[in-house]
C-alpha cells in the first residue's frame, strides 16, 4: 500500500469510524429517571431534539487544524472556513495552510472531504438503542459543573466507542464526548481515540475542539486536532471567498 492511500484510509477510517452511528433494529425502552439524582440531566439530553430550536439559516464558523505523523516528522497548519447548512450539510473552505504538502492534501484534506460526506447521512446517536448509561461522577468542566456518565455500546459495532459523555448539571447540555472505538474500522489500525469538546455562547450548543489519535500498525500514530470560534449565522459573516480544493 502507498503511504498517501494509508493515509488517506487513516484519516478517512477514524472519521467515519467515530461519526457513523450503528442501526440498531431492536426498539429499547429505557428511563433515564431509573439511573438515579443524575436522571434528570440525562433525560434533557436525550430529549434534546425535540425542545433544539430549528435553524432558518446556515451557520459559519473558523477552524483552525493542526496534523501531524509523528513516526515521519511531518506536520501542518490549515485555517479554514466552515459551513453548516440548515439541513446539517457541512463544507469547509480553506484560507490558509503552513507545513508539509502530504499532510494537507492526503490528511487534513482527506479528513475534511470525509467529514462533509459523511454529514449527508443521518447524523450518530448516543441513545438508549446503541448504548447502555451508567452515572460515574460529577467534575468541573470551565465554570460549569459536569455530570460524567459512562458509556457502554450495546453491540460491537464500526461507529461505537466505548467512553464517557460528559452533561451540564441540570441543563443536559453536552459538555464533552471521549472514547475509544470499539471496533476498529480497518486491520491498520491498533487503536483509535477521540475527544469532543462543546461550548455554550449565546444560548447555542456548539462543537468548539475536536481530538483525534489513531495508534497505527504501520507509521505510529496519526493526529489530528481542530479548534473552533463560535458560529455565526451567515447573514453576519463577510462574503465567502471562492471555496479552495484541499
């Protein structure tokens, strides 16, 4: 296998392994009120699409990613734009890019082109029908306090991680996701570990840093790591720039 398609499979697998949801047939009944004092928070989470105010425009914010193979000492730089549609449709616009041509072509671009395709599907689940809750225990989180419940897959699947989600104290908004996939999306890899990190500003929930971590039977590790300012809806932005090709 050529090093550019291995990378390419790397970036590819660990995004839609993490981002892929499994389709479970079987309808579970599960009360979250059952699990305890922590019940209620979790009960506003899993119920959050149903009170989520519906969005009448797209929304943009910057991104600033850093990759790096480490095993071959090759790393870069990209800020780039990022869309998402009313409809969950994501795209990205590159504005600048320092570091190695490899990592932006057949990394950070591979990983970006993945991410928008996989956003055409319906988006993953952490529900009662892929995952069993347990509450562990309460920390801090900023300024907020965090209610930590574990989270156990109910099958082996691509698209599972075995982990933590973290929840604000009575709100139920979404602090923090981390884990481990439970099975790895190709041979190549060892293992593959990630972490999202969510932020609240104006009353809108959003995805403000993103880790990634693939131990590799090839090369070592892989890494990835993004940083996001807060959304803005597009009719508050600077005109876009012709998008760039990664």
């Amino acid at each position: 296998m050529k090093f550019s398609q291995f990378t390419g499979l790397t970036i590819l697998a660990v995004l839609l392994g993490s981002c892929r949801s499994a389709q479970l047939k079987a309808p579970i009944v599960f009360d979250p009120l059952s699990i305890g004092p922590a019940g209620p928070t979790l009960k506003k989470y899993l119920e959050r699409s149903e009170t989520t105010p519906k969005r009448t425009q797209p929304l943009v914010s910057v991104v600033r990613i850093e990759a790096s193979l480490p095993g071959l000492n090759k790393k870069g730089e990209m800020l780039a734009e990022k869309t998402v549609a009313v409809n969950g449709h994501i795209s990205y616009e590159m504005k600048s890019y320092t570091g190695d041509n490899l990592i932006k072509t057949k990394v950070i671009g591979l990983y970006l082109s993945a991410e928008q395709e996989a956003s055409e599907t319906s988006p993953p689940a952490i529900d009662p029908q892929n995952y069993k809750f347990k509450f562990k225990r309460k920390d801090s989180f900023g300024d907020r306090i965090a209610l930590i419940f574990e989270l156990t897959p109910i099958k082996k699947v691509i698209g599972l991680f075995k982990g933590e989600l973290w929840l604000e104290e009575n709100t139920g908004a979404e602090l923090r996701q981390s884990g481990r996939l439970v099975k790895n999306p190709s041979v190549i890899f060892k293992t593959a570990d990630f972490s999202r990190d969510f932020e609240i500003r104006d009353g809108v929930n959003y995805l403000s840093k993103v880790d990634y971590q693939a131990e590799t039977r090839v090369i070592g590790k892989a890494l990835l790591k993004m940083e996001f300012e807060p959304p803005k809806p597009i009719s508050e932005t600077i005109p876009h720039l012709n998008p760039s090709r990664f």
